[in-house]
C-alpha cells in the first residue's frame, strides 16, 4: 500500500508506494483511511524539531494522527465495531489500565501511545489500531469532516474545561491558526455573545471574519476592546489561549473581568511568568489548562454538532491533496491554508 513513513532521526519522510500491508491482531480493526489531517505536528515531525524529538518516536512509523475511514477487517475478540463501520481515530491511544484511564482522565493515560508517532498512523491507504481508539460516526456522517473531529476535540475539550456556559459569554481568543478557529466556530454554535480573535495573519483574519468573529491584530489594544465591548462587566467571560506564544498570555489575563476564566491550549516553547497574587487571587481568575480530548464526552458533543448542522468543518478544508504530494501539503501550513487533508484515493503525482 502507499504511505508517508519516518524512517528514522532526521528531517524528511519518505513516499512508499508499496509499504507492508498491516495485520489485525486481537482487539484490533483494519481501517480504510478516507482522509487525514495534517497538522503543525505533523510539519514538527517533517522537519525533525526539538518538539518532535521530544516525543520519541517508534521509527520507522507511518505518520499522520487526524483522519477517519471505514472499518474493512476485524480482529478477534472485538464486538464494539464491524465490517462497514465509519470510524474517527483518537490519537491518544489508552491503556484503559492506569489510574488515569480507570477514573475518567483516559486523555491523560500514563502509558499513552500515540498515532503516528509511536503508532502506524493515518498518512497511508490502511492502517490497523485497537478498537478501543475509534469513535464510531453515523452512517451518514461526512468522512472528511470526521478526519478533523481529533482537531475539532482539541478546541471543544478546552471549551469543556472552561466549565463556562458559552450561551450569551464574551469569548477572547488568542491564535486563529485551525484550534483558534474551531474554539471560535463552536463558540458561536453554543451561542457566545462576541467572539474576538487576536490574530497577526492577515489570511487567517479574513477566516476569522468569515465566521462573523472580530478579528484583531496583537498591536491593537485588545485589553481595551475587550473591556469597551463588555461594558460594565470590564472583561470577556473567558479566554482561550491558543497560539503557543508566550507573550500572548498576559493580555488576556488583563482582557477578562474579574472572577472569569483563562484557557491555555497553545504549548509555549518556554515557562512563562504569571504574577500569582494579581491575577489568581485577588482578580480571581481561574487558570487552566487542556489536552487532547475526554474520552469519550468531548467526541460524543463536537460529533453532535457536526450531525445536527449547527458545525461545518468542511469550511475549514482548504485543500485535498494525494499521499505523494506531502511535501507540498507541508509547505501549504506556512501559507495561504487553514485544514490541508490527504486523501488517499486521490490519484498520485509523478515524483
């Protein structure tokens, strides 16, 4: 079959156009991939970063994490799914074992694996995964859109942990790359008053804008839009960090009222300083952070969503692209793209 595979601790993939067919095993499926995602971890993975060193990659591995398919095999001993099933892929792979995983925090297991790092994943016409790593999809459930609901989660589980009824709420975002976007899009379906996005990209503000968001550059004075548009209550409901940039954390803990609630998202690439007696105590604010998605609450309402019409993933597709051509799919990220997805049955292009 073809696939994209890091072979080994360097930058660069490789296009295989006759990887080894993977095998079912006990408790696993076989999952025609219909679509996969790429992702800025993906681009880490591609170029080899310290991030992505960090995570200690199985190499050689299949790459690819956010994708969705139909069910062609299954092994023994699984009941939960069959042949013809369409299937999300969490990329989180639990033990189901842990502490963790036996008290409702699965998202956050001890001995996690992770698809397309340490697991064969999605950039490739098959692969095989425990059963208990998909999510099941209506029969009539886009597969397009079901290859972005792992991103999609990312943004609904920080939605979930915010513990903020989004229904009339001020909602600030910091970042409008794909997670800055969905946080926005499922604030505006849960009902959000104002959505304000702190973006400097001027093709991500015209997405921004688009969804009917206010769209701001970080030279503006955001502090003093976001108290204007509040009114008396002098600060958004709440606040999502999702850029990774450290200095975009301290404007929004000036941008929210007193007693609201900040979200980080965004992974900043070194600690950043947070005066404790100003902001946690004595404005009250509640500090947070979210990874991955809950297994399996935050699936069942982001798929909600999607099923019932109240959000549209697919208009954050901005382009389909065949397996050979991830190259290009990698330098679409630092351009004019929002969801890049591969599909595997689009033909190839000559390499």
């Amino acid at each position: 079959m073809r696939a994209i595979v890091k072979v080994g601790p360097e930058r660069g993939v490789k296009f295989h156009a006759s990887y080894a067919e993977p095998e079912v095993s006990a408790g696993t499926v076989k999952i025609q991939v219909a679509a996969a995602s790429v992702c800025g971890t993906d681009r880490a993975l591609y170029e080899y970063s310290p991030m992505a060193q960090a995570f200690n990659l199985n190499t050689p591995v299949v790459l690819g994490h956010e994708c969705a398919g139909t069910v062609v095999e299954v092994g023994p001993g699984v009941e939960s799914l069959q042949v013809g099933d369409r299937v999300a892929l969490e990329s989180h792979v639990a033990c189901w074992d842990c502490y963790p995983c036996r008290n409702g925090d699965a998202h956050n297991c001890l001995n996690m694996e992770l698809l397309g790092l340490h697991l064969d994943g999605g950039f490739a016409e098959r692969l095989v995964v425990p059963a208990t790593a998909c999510f099941k999809l209506p029969e009539d459930f886009p597969l397009e859109q079901g290859a972005l609901l792992e991103p999609a989660g990312v943004a609904m589980h920080a939605i979930q942990r915010s513990k903020i009824d989004l229904q009339g709420a001020d909602v600030v975002i910091s970042g409008g790359g794909p997670v800055g976007l969905f946080i926005a899009a499922i604030a505006q379906a849960l009902g959000a008053s104002r959505v304000v996005v702190v973006e400097p990209n001027a093709y991500r503000q015209g997405l921004i804008e688009a969804l009917g968001a206010i769209a701001l550059f970080p030279d503006d004075d955001v502090i003093s839009v976001c108290r204007e548009l509040s009114g008396e209550k002098l600060g958004f409901d709440v606040a999502f960090e999702a850029s990774g940039v450290a200095a975009a954390l301290p404007p929004l803990l000036e941008a929210v009222r007193r007693e609201a609630t900040v979200v980080t998202v965004g992974i900043p690439g070194k600690p950043i300083e947070i005066d404790v007696a100003a902001y946690l105590i004595k404005k009250g604010l509640t500090l947070t952070g979210s990874f991955g998605r809950s297994l399996w609450h935050t699936w069942d309402r982001i798929a909600a969503l999607v099923a019932s019409d109240e959000l549209n993933l697919s208009k954050f597709i901005t382009h389909r692209l065949p397996l050979s051509a991830f190259d290009e799919a990698i330098e679409l990220l630092s351009q004019d793209a929002c969801k890049v997805l591969l599909v595997p049955g689009l033909p190839d292009r000559r390499q």
